[in-house]
C-alpha cells in the first residue's frame, strides 16, 4: 500500500549485474521506506550492495526489477533521459572525494550546480541561510586547493543542496576525513536534517559515523537485514 507521507518508497528492488556469462545479483528483493525528514543510515560490509541501492536511488542506476517511488515518481519505469531530469530536480549528491571543479572558486562550483539545474536565482533565502550553517561564508572566493578537507566537504555540501532537493545521498562523506572534520561535517548534516527538515540518506561503513542519524538500516548479500 502507497504511504502518502513516505518521500522514498523501495519494493521488491533487485539489480543483477552480467559478469560474461554469469548473472550476478547486487540487490535481492529489497523493500524500503523512507519518510519526509528522516535522516537514514544505510551501513553494511563492502559488497552489501548499499552503493548499488545509492546509485539506484538516485537515478544514477537503472534498476532490473521492482519499484523506486522518489516523491510519486517511479523511476524504475523511466527511461534514462527521464530519470536525468528528476535526478536534477529532486536528488543532491555528497561524495567521499568531494568531486569539486578544480578551476572554480567555492561560489562557482555552486553556481554550477544551479545552472546544471536551470536555476539562476536562489529561492526564500535557503542558500544564505545553508552557507551560514555550514559556515563557509568567508571561503566562497578560495579554489579548492586553498581549502581543507572539511572546507571542501562543506562546499560539497552546499553545492548538493542549494537547489533544495527532496532528498540529499551521501555516499562516504567522511571517508577522506580526520576524526574532527568528521564530526563537523556529520554535525551538520544532522543540523541540515533538524533545522532545516533535509530528508537524508547516508551511505557508511562506519558506525560512529552511523550514529548521526535517527535510524540504521543494516545490509548484507543484497538485502536489508535490520531496518
């Protein structure tokens, strides 16, 4: 049955990769629902299939079979033109490399972002009011290479939503962190998430990591098996 108020909902999801001849299954069945403001935890040992879940999810994947309703669209029955346009409109990324343009300053780099997305103009303040929680008000004119690690992942941050998406995945986003710009940046995220009411899905092996968010869904061999 279809929850109105769930911003994600995953049935019966399988992906099976072709290896040559051998058919080999990433995600086997998974079921998932996510509501409006959650910040989830997805963790799980190397090979789980949470990253194959992440790509999915953010319709950077196609699925084999089952279900993928992000905001009432189903973006297993999307082709991949259509699944660019909701990836543009409704996702925001978080990687472990950051993934920052080299040659742009901060505020370029999330520029772009709003360009890629055909937006030119920030909407009810959301973007002054994201840099000043992440605080890197006075770091928007440095290029990356004169930025920390941390610096750089909170520009990430900020460039992954200021087009205030539905949804923001981070995939590792402390992976390339010491143990204190760890902490910020998941302190943030957690402040995104209860200020600001940014529904968020972590990717993470790290159960330190974990317990930033309200809920930790377990994978192993394809399937959730703690939810």
């Amino acid at each position: 049955m279809s929850d109105p108020q769930a911003l994600i909902q995953v049935r019966g999801l399988t992906k099976v990769y072709k290896m040559g001849e051998v058919d080999v299954a990433a995600l086997r069945g998974v079921d998932l629902t996510v509501q409006r403001g959650e910040f989830i935890a997805i963790v799980g040992p190397s090979g789980s299939g949470k990253s194959t879940l992440f790509y999915i999810l953010g319709g950077l994947a196609p699925a084999s079979a089952g279900s993928v309703i992000i905001d009432g669209q189903d973006l297993a029955a999307m082709t991949d033109s259509q699944r660019t346009r909701i990836r543009r409109a409704l996702v925001g990324f978080v990687f472990q490399k950051y993934n920052l343009l080299p040659t742009l300053s901060a505020q370029d780099n999330i520029a772009m972002a709003q360009f890629i997305a055909g937006r030119s103009q920030e909407r009810d303040g959301w973007l002054a009011q994201t840099l000043r929680l992440l605080g890197v008000e006075q770091r928007l004119h440095h290029k990356p290479r004169s930025l920390s690690g941390g610096e750089q992942q909170r520009v990430a941050i900020a460039r992954a939503i200021v087009n205030h998406p539905a949804l923001l995945l981070a995939d590792e986003p402390t992976g390339n962190l010491d143990t204190e710009n760890s902490g910020v940046v998941l302190k943030l995220l957690r402040d995104l998430n209860e200020r600001m009411g940014q529904t968020i899905l972590m990717i993470t092996h790290n159960p330190e990591a974990a317990a930033y968010a309200h809920r930790i869904v377990h994978m192993r061999d394809g399937r959730i098996v703690h939810p």
